[in-house]
C-alpha cells in the first residue's frame, strides 16, 4: 500500500478531505494507506496570502514546499494538498516537489468529465473565485467558469474569513451567497458549484439547492483513491 504525505494548509481542508479518502480506501481496497500529515502553522499560512494577495507569490510557494520537504525524510509516495486556496501555486509547487504531488483540479476535471459538465460557478475564497490560476486551471481543463462580480466575491471571500474564526458563516450572509448563486444560475446558466471551501461545504449541506454541487475535497478523495488501486 502506498504511503500518502498530506501538506495541511488549512484546518477546514483536512477535516473534510481525510474521513472522506480513509472511508474511501476501506471500500475500494479493504485497507486504508498511512498518512503522513505535515500542517502548516495558521500564522504562518496566513502571513503567506497576505503576501499573495499583494501580488507576491513566493512565501507561499515556499511554505507548501517547506512541508513537502519533511514529508521526504517519511518517503512518502504522493503528496496531498487538500486546500483549494493553495492550489492558486499548484503549478509552481508540482515543478519544483521533489515527490509527485496529485492536485485536485486533475479530481474536478475527472468529476466533470464523468457527469458530462462543461459550465461551473466556483463558490470560495476570493483566491479561487477571482479570474486567476485557479480559475484559469479549470478552463485549461475544458471547462467553461461563470465568474460572478466583484463585489460578490468580497461578500462571500469576508462571509468565509469570518467562519475562519467563529466556525460557520452567519445565517443571513449563507441565505445571501445562495440567492446571488441561484441569481447567476438565472443568468448565465451553469451545469454545477464547485464548492471550492469546507465552510461552502457545510452551507450547501444545510440548504438544499436544486443545482448539483461538487465537493472539492470529497471529489479528491475519490481520485487518489482510484490511483491506489
């Protein structure tokens, strides 16, 4: 069985990614891998967007390599990066790893491509929603990204911060971020939401919406877990 080292970016990422890939493996292969779990310090990570977010790329780049290098000394097989935030440097990170690391875009595009979607709004951090790297990946993947306003993403980007520090996003802000997502559905329709954060996750968990939804984190699993079979 493979050895799995996993590069914890964000407390939220992890929590919902690993009962994910463990019950997974279990099904699919009757055991489950080791994991070798390397989770970065919330300062520092934050330090690093705070970075990127002014247009400076590299701390960020270097933290998520800094624990990849301890994974080394674990031999581990792959690396993981359950965070949608990160993935903004996935590219960078995939270059210059000195392990193979298997990113959760090759997951959605395989997830898309299997329910035969083209059309996607992207739900998260203001690193994923803005037509960046993030954005730009999915279209590299074949798929078409419905971008909302800026203002939009200030209001769900704020509304995810502060689940950050009080553990969910406000009622009347959650009831608002679905209505400005079924609104975008009215007007440029899409095929489904790329819940592209945990705190998006536990949202559309408790409000049914009639699009279908992609867990990022879920859909990631799935994929390493077909690899390891």
């Amino acid at each position: 069985m493979k050895k799995l080292g996993v590069v914890g970016v964000c407390i939220g990422g992890v929590e919902e990614f690993y009962p994910h890939i463990v019950r997974k493996m279990i099904v699919d292969t009757g055991d489950s891998p080791q994991f070798i779990v390397n989770q970065l310090e919330f300062s520092q990570v934050n330090h690093a967007f705070d970075e990127f977010a002014k247009g400076r790329s590299d701390n960020l780049i270097s933290l998520i390599l800094s624990a990849v290098e301890l994974l080394v000394s674990a031999n581990v097989d792959y690396v993981l990066i359950p965070n949608n935030a990160a993935h903004v440097v996935i590219d960078e990170v995939k270059e210059k790893s000195p392990i193979k690391v298997l990113t959760m875009f090759e997951a959605v595009e395989a997830h898309c491509r299997a329910n035969h979607y083209s059309r996607v709004l992207t739900l998260g951090s203001k690193w994923v929603m803005e037509p960046g790297s993030f954005q730009m990946a999915l279209k590299n993947s074949g798929l078409h990204t419905v971008n909302m306003n800026d203002s939009d993403i200030i209001l769900i980007h704020d509304a995810i911060m502060e689940a950050m520090q009080h553990g969910s996003i406000p009622h009347d802000i959650g009831k608002a971020i679905i209505e400005l997502a079924l609104a975008e559905h009215q007007s440029e329709p899409y095929d489904a939401i790329v819940m592209a954060c945990s705190d998006i996750v536990k949202l559309f968990k408790n409000n049914d919406v009639s699009i279908p939804t992609i867990n990022t984190m879920k859909v990631y699993a799935d994929y390493v877990s077909s690899l390891m079979v």
